[in-house]
C-alpha cells in the first residue's frame, strides 16, 4: 500500500499534467539528449560535487524516464507499481537520515538535467528541499550573440571564482555589476565566509521577495541587483529582514519591469503644456512675503570646468531673473568623490528644499533613493527614459538640432567628407549621429559621416583622421570648458588653415528650469500624469519648447540658411520629424515605418548606425573609464534604459 506522501505527491503530479495539457505545454520532465545534439556542444567540463539548487532542475538527461514524472517532478506511474514503492522507499529514507547519497547530472545553460537519482528529486522537492548533492558534468555551448549565451558566458566567469549557481539574472553585465556591487574584483576567487554572507543575505532577500513581489516578471537576483545599486551591499547584509521588507516596499514600486508586456509605464511629454495662468501656488507665495519656494542645483564639476555645468547654471541664473524675490536658489558642484552625492540630497531635502535638480547622470541612483525615501521633495535628473516612479528625469531632443547641423555640414562639404565627434555610445549620442548623418544626407546624397569617439581607449586623435582622410568640415563638442583657452566647439571647416564657424547646437535650459518651476507654483506638478496609476514621466522637449535650437553663422550662403531656417520652423511647428519614414541602415536594412515617425522608445534606444556613417559603436571592453562607468551605472539601473549627460 503507498504512503500518504506518495498519494499527495501523484494527486499533485497528475494535475500538473492535466494543467500542462489544457495551456498546450509538454506535460512530462524535458529530456536534455531531445533537445541538444553534439554540435550544439563546446565541451564538456566535470564540475565534481555540487550542491545543486532544486527550483534549477529542469528535468531528466535521457528519455527513458521522463514521462514517469509530470513537468513539476510529481510522479505519475500508478500507485500500486514498483516505482511508486521505490518512491516511498526514498521517502522514508529521506525523513529517518536525508537523501545521502549524490545524484548524477548534466548542467547546460545552468539547468541541470537528472542522469541517475530522478525519484530522489522528486521526494526533495515534494518536500520542498532546497537543494540536492550532486555529481555535475558541464555541458558548454558554442559562444554565439543570443542574450541568454551572452548572460551564461557571464556566469561561467562569475562560477569560477565563486562557485555560486543559485542566481538568475534577465539581463547581460548583471554578473559583472553583482561582482562590483559586493566589492569584489573579476577574476578574484571568494572566501568560503564571503559565499555564506552572500547566501544568507540573498535568501533572505528572495524569501521576501517572492512571498510578496512573485507576480513581477523579474527575478529575485534582477531585484537584488537593483536593490543594491541603492543601498550598499554592506548596509544590506546587515539589515533585519523587517528593515529590509519596508525597503522592499518602498524600492520595488520603481523597479524596472522587465518583460514588454508588464513593463513599467513611461509618460515620454514631448513639450510643456498650455499655461494656465495664475494658481493658488502663485498666490500663495505672492502673498506671503517670508516664504520663497526654494530650489537646488547639484552639479558634479565646477562651471568653470564643465560647459555642461555652465549651461545648466545659465538656466538657473536665468529662473532667478524670471521670478525674483518668490524663488531662492542654491547650486552645489562636487569633485570627484570629495563630496557624497547622498549627504548631499540629505541636506538640501532637509534644508527645506522644494524641488531639487540633480544635472549629471552620475547621480542617477543617489536621486532615485532620495526620492524614494523622501517623496515630499520633488526630485529631477537630466537623465532620460527611465521607469522610475517617484523620479522624473528631463533632457532636450538634441537630435532635431544635430539634423539641422547635418544639413548644413551636408552642403559645406567639398568632398562629401565630414568628421564626427562622439562622446559615450549611450543610445541618446546614437541618435544625435543618425540625425546628423540623415541631414547630411537630405541635401547630400552622397554625404559620408567619418565617427571619432573620444571615449574609446586608444583612438586615434582626430587630427589624424582629418588629414588621413582629408576632411575639412568637422561636427564636434557641443560645448566648452568656459576656463579653457580653446574654442573647438559645433560645427566648423578647417579649409584654408583656418578655424570658421558654421553652425552650433544650443541648449537654452532656462526655457525647461522656468516652465518646471512654474508648473510647481501654480499646483500644476501632477498635471502632466495620464493615467490612473502613477506613470514614470520623461521630460524630452526640443525646438518646438524652446530648450533647443541651432545657431547659424551670417557667413553661411544664404540658400543654406533659407532652407534649414525652412526646416527648422517645421520642426517649431511640429510638422517635420527627423526620423519620419524609413531610412537604411549601416548594413542595408530599412529602419522605421512608411509614413510615420520613430517612437520615443526606439529613438531613444537607438543601437544601430544609418547608412553613411563609417565607423562603429564602441563594446564596453573599448572604452576608457569614465565612459564605462558612464555605461555601467546606466545598466546598474535600467538596463534597457538611457543615460544621458
């Protein structure tokens, strides 16, 4: 007679079979040698003993027993037969002493495939064990650039020196931002106390997360990855999982979604809406004349060091114009790591700031934990694309600007040639370059855009591929260091030996500064919101809002003016879209759609170069350090998110 154990274990197997049956999936325990021959196979590599996660075996290594089993390792075969005896025999062994003996299996692509031992398995798992010893064989695949091989090369690397197997992750890099997040270093081997610190912080962060959050399509590695790029792994490890749990709750309402059909919903608000006029925040203020609405400025370099910082304090400077005495602001410039970035938040929320814009992507994480945990601040990074609740982020469509500097480069070149300068190959630089190179283009058909990144690691200087290629029209920086004696900056020919300005994209952040903070006066914030529930809101205005536009030199030919001035006001207007119908690629494929624009997201996720442009994205491996750590914090975050200045 079988055991009760048993006979819950086949009520549960037969109806995991009947559920598989009715959705349409197969019904039995997959078999590795079905769906992997040896072509498919590197080699194979002998791992030893491994304890091996049980949620991670996916099924058996042959087909002789798969259908013995349902999809979950419930058994199936009848209750008076020799297996369910056998199973009740490993049952009782398993509650007098534990399963001792090591199974057999095959891991591929970190699942691991039952040779010998499946009834010890399925006993474990009826009893919700957490893991089971085993003898592992590796089966290595051939390296190719599908995203799962990508995310399985990673862990192989990540095995090696840690020996830990129990993570998931849905993204490629999150390996190598684990290694970092935990202050180790790749190729550093962990000591046996590290692995059980990690293992005990991790459970208890899954225990949490999937007994409250395990409906999200992420998995609890992907939400301890971000969790940590918040907090610091240290200050983790030692929080109490009732610390942890109100993290948790305030954390996860912003974390990214990572499959299309549950991903966060991203607001994308193209330019300001129609002001009202005067609120009662107006008022307020108006009449009260101790109280000022108090904004902060935290940039991460002096103005005089950065033309990035010096625009930006432009637009500050010109807010205190606009409004006077009703508004009081404060800018804060950090060097390097003298300053921590979190302090600093702290003190202007606490200092009694309203609304706080924080100008480099570098402080990305810091504003998103600030405004999780301080929701009454209002907090802005120039950032964009990001599905961040509780953070609005803001930039300028630099792209319109940059494809009315194509056209004029497009016309001034005497031999089709133009030079490039690129900074980081985030997906916002990527469409300033197709923009470029498609109004090049307009005007030029035969127009070639040369790329030059002054981020990737042993380029050549520019110089060279100037006189290597005999280029004399040059699209470089947007901006200048105010304290620098050079001014190499925009649009410009060389022809002649001498420097002449053709054209320089500007940013006016003034335009974006006064209508925030008038938006903030007049009880307008939450104006914005479209949905029923909480949106991420993405500010990206561009010519038509006044944040961008493009400055021309009197010297110019008077047609090029015309016509690009003719574009530019359908641009103001917004009826003319750079990326409007379809265009060719770099490898002769057509991007876009007949008839209408890019979306939002696919511009600003751009990862390819259109036809014209020689030259290529740089790989993360051929950048300096600065614009890795640029990329990095990107993908720390969001990894199919854009960061941008």
């Amino acid at each position: 007679m079988p055991s009760e154990y048993y006979l819950k274990a086949l009520k549960t197997g037969k109806n995991t079979y009947r559920r598989a049956v009715a959705e349409g999936r197969y019904p039995y325990l997959p078999a590795l040698d079905s769906f992997i021959d040896k072509n498919m196979v590197r080699t194979e590599e002998p791992l030893g003993l491994v304890s091996i996660p049980l949620n991670q075996i996916a099924g058996t290594k042959t087909v002789g027993r798969q259908t013995s089993f349902a999809c979950d390792f419930m058994p199936l075969m009848p209750e008076k037969s020799e297996f369910a005896w056998k199973w009740d025999s490993v049952a009782q062994y398993h509650l007098d002493q534990g399963v001792g003996d090591p199974i057999e299996a095959y891991e591929f692509m970190n699942r691991f495939y039952v040779l010998e031992g499946n009834k010890r398995v399925s006993v474990l798992k009826f009893f919700n064990a957490d893991s089971v010893e085993g003898t592992v064989t590796r089966l290595v695949p051939y390296e190719t650039d599908a995203k799962d091989n990508q995310i399985y090369y990673e862990f192989m690397d990540f095995y090696r020196d840690s020996q830990i197997n129990y993570l998931s992750f849905s993204d490629v890099g999150s390996f190598p931002r684990l290694i970092k997040a935990v202050g180790k270093k790749s190729g550093e081997k962990w000591t046996d106390d590290e692995k059980m610190d990690f293992r005990a912080c991790y459970y208890q962060f899954a225990e949490i997360f999937n007994a409250r959050y395990h409906d999200r399509n992420v998995t609890p590695a992907d939400a301890l990855l971000f969790y940590l790029s918040l907090y610091p792994y240290e200050q983790v490890r030692e929080k109490t999982v009732d610390q942890m749990r109100a993290d948790m709750d305030k954390v996860l309402e912003n974390l990214p979604i990572l499959s299309e059909e549950n991903k966060t919903d991203v607001s994308v608000v193209y330019r300001p809406s129609e002001d009202p006029g005067e609120g009662v925040f107006t008022r307020f203020f108006r009449l009260n004349k101790v109280r000022q609405l108090k904004s902060a400025f935290i940039h991460d370099k002096p103005a005089s060091d950065s033309g990035w910082t010096y625009m930006h304090e432009l637009g500050r400077m010109s807010l205190e114009n606009t409004f006077g005495e009703r508004i009081s602001t404060e800018a804060h410039f950090l060097k390097d790591s003298e300053t921590d970035i979190s302090e600093l938040l702290e003190e202007t929320i606490a200092s009694g700031n309203h609304v706080i814009f924080t100008t480099s992507s570098k402080f990305l994480a810091a504003s998103l934990k600030a405004s999780i945990e301080h929701p009454e601040a209002k907090i802005l990074n120039c950032s964009l694309g990001q599905p961040y609740t509780t953070l609005r982020t803001y930039y300028g469509r630099l792209y319109e600007a940059k494809y009315l500097c194509g056209m004029v480069a497009g016309a001034m070149t005497p031999n089709d040639r133009i030079a490039y300068q690129a900074p980081f190959p985030n997906y916002g630089a990527i469409a300033d370059i197709n923009a470029f190179t498609l109004g090049a283009r307009m005007v030029n058909p035969r127009a070639q855009v040369y790329l030059h990144w002054e981020s990737r690691k042993d380029e050549e200087p520019l110089r060279e591929l100037l006189l290597r290629e005999n280029i004399s029209v040059i699209s470089d920086n947007d901006t200048i260091r105010p304290s620098s004696k050079e001014r190499v900056y925009g649009l410009y020919t060389t022809e002649g030996g001498s420097m002449k300005r053709l054209a320089v994209p500007i940013w006016n952040w003034g335009k974006f500064y006064e209508r925030i903070i008038r938006d903030f006066l007049q009880g307008n914030w939450d104006s914005v919101r479209e949905a029923k529930e909480k949106p991420a809101i993405n500010y990206w205005w561009g010519i038509s809002s006044g944040i961008i536009d493009l400055i021309m030199s009197d010297e110019l030919p008077s047609g090029i003016r015309t016509l690009t001035n003719m574009v530019r006001g359908e641009m103001y207007m917004d009826y003319f879209h750079p990326f409007w119908g379809t265009f060719l690629t770099q490898d002769k494929t057509t991007a876009g759609q007949p008839d209408q624009a890019l979306p939002a997201e696919e511009i600003i996720r751009m990862d390819y170069l259109a036809d014209g442009v020689i030259g290529s994205i740089p790989r993360r491996e051929e950048l300096n350090a600065d614009a890795r750590e640029v990329i990095e914090l990107q993908r720390n975050l969001t990894p199919d998110a854009t960061v941008i200045g």
